[in-house]
C-alpha cells in the first residue's frame, strides 16, 4: 500500500443484495397521461351538462315571442276602438248627447210657425216666423231678392202673430222640436259667444250655444238655430245659412 492513504475495506455484495437497475418503459407515462386525459374529458363534458340542463332558469322564446304579438294586437284593437269612437262622436247625427237639447223653453215662437205652416194648412202660422222667413226665402229663391215682398210681408202680418203665437207654439214643442240646425262647432266659448251674437243680429231667432264632452276629444261648442218639428221646415234657414252667411258646414241634426 501506498504511504498517505487509508485502506479502504472491501465489501462484497452478495447475490441478495444485488439489485439490478430498474429499465424505464412507455407503461408509466401512458398510463399518467391516459388519466388525465380523461379528467379532462369528463371535466367537459359534466360542465356542458350542467350548463344545458341544470341552468335554474327556464327561457322559452317561442312563448315570450307569442306574449309580444298577442299584446301588440290588442294594443292595435285599443287603438282602432278608439278611432272609431271619435269618428261617431263627431259625425253620427244621432248621439245621445243630443238629448240634452229636448228642452222647449228654449225655442222661440217663431221659428215653430212654419213647422205648423208646412203641416197644416193655415197661413197664419208662417207670418209670424217674417224675420226669419222673409230673409231666408231671398236667399234662396232668386225672383224674390226684391226688397217689397221682404217688407210688405213683416209690416201686415204682426197682429197675427201676436193674438195666434202663444196659443199656437206652446204645444208644438211638445208635439216635435226634434231636429235644429247646426252652424258650427267651436272650441272656445268665446267664438261660439261671438257666433251666436253676429247671428242674432242679422235676425236669426232661437240662436243658442251648446257645450258637449265628446269622449277622447274634450268640450266643443255648438251653435245652432231653433227646434223644428221635421227636416223640412229647417231646410229654409239651412239654405240661408250656407247661401247667405256662408257657413257651408251647418247642417239638420236630430235631437
């Protein structure tokens, strides 16, 4: 042995203690990466079916979708109901609002004389509407635009009127007074007012002023002329109306 060194003793392994070195195959990594990929797979697939069919609320388009049309549908109903209501408060001639107008204080003796002049056959009945009468008649019948008819008739006939009218014009209104003229339909006060003032002056009797609450419109007011038994003896102030005074909307509506 060399100077400086230890002597080392030797150790013999014997047949069981030797053991050889363990050889590395692709067992192992397989078998680990085999694994997770399954975790991985499952993983997905459990959160896809938790999402779809686990999920607390329940959506359904189809239902919301038919929810919305059935609404607007009705919304669409409301809407034509509405329309339709307006349209017979403003032309329908035969509301029930009109009834308010039955009221026969309101009709002057003589717009009812030709009512009972164009029924029966007296004459005294129409001379005691002269104001009236006389003017209209011009307007509508050319030949008697001449101021002597216009003047002789009022002139002769007030005694008439006079000793006949309240005899006469008491029951009548009772009797009829369904239908009057409509002039026009305002929506101030103040222009109906000043509507029935101007009328009043150029000799029109029974001029009075309304106010009616139309449904989905608000208040209107009307002015219109006398009660008359029928159509037809309205016609001649109509004619005058719309010929002389130029209001070509004024039309016979019944009360």
């Amino acid at each position: 042995m060399k100077k400086g060194l230890k002597s080392r003793p030797l150790t013999r392994k014997t047949a069981r203690e030797y053991k050889p070195p363990k050889e590395k195959g692709l067992k192992g990594p397989v078998f680990r990466w085999g694994f997770m990929l399954f975790v991985a797979v499952w993983m997905f697939v459990l959160g896809i079916v938790v999402g779809r069919y686990a999920t607390p609320v329940d959506f359904d388009p189809e239902q919301i979708e038919k929810e919305l049309a059935e609404l607007r549908a009705a919304e669409i109903q409301k809407e034509k109901e509405r329309l339709k209501a307006e349209a017979k408060a403003l032309y329908d001639m035969d509301l029930d609002f009109y009834e308010d107008l039955k009221n026969p204080s309101r009709a002057p003796a003589g717009t009812e004389r030709p009512e009972t002049s164009k029924d029966i056959a007296p004459a005294g009945p129409p001379m005691i509407k002269r104001p009236l009468s006389t003017k209209y008649r011009a307007s509508a019948r050319p030949e008697s635009k001449v101021v002597s008819p216009a003047k002789a008739e009022p002139a002769g006939n007030p005694p008439p009127p006079k000793s006949s009218a309240p005899v006469s014009s008491m029951p009548q209104p009772e009797e009829g007074g369904r239908f009057a003229v409509q002039v026009a339909s305002f929506v101030l006060a103040s222009d109906a007012d000043r509507t029935v003032a101007m009328l009043k002056k150029q000799g029109y009797a029974g001029v009075y002023r309304t106010a009616e609450n139309i449904p989905g419109i608000g208040v209107r007011y009307r002015v219109r002329v006398g009660q008359f038994s029928n159509p037809v003896s309205a016609r001649g102030v109509l004619t005058r109306l719309k010929n002389s005074d130029n209001f070509r909307d004024a039309f016979i509506l019944k009360q």
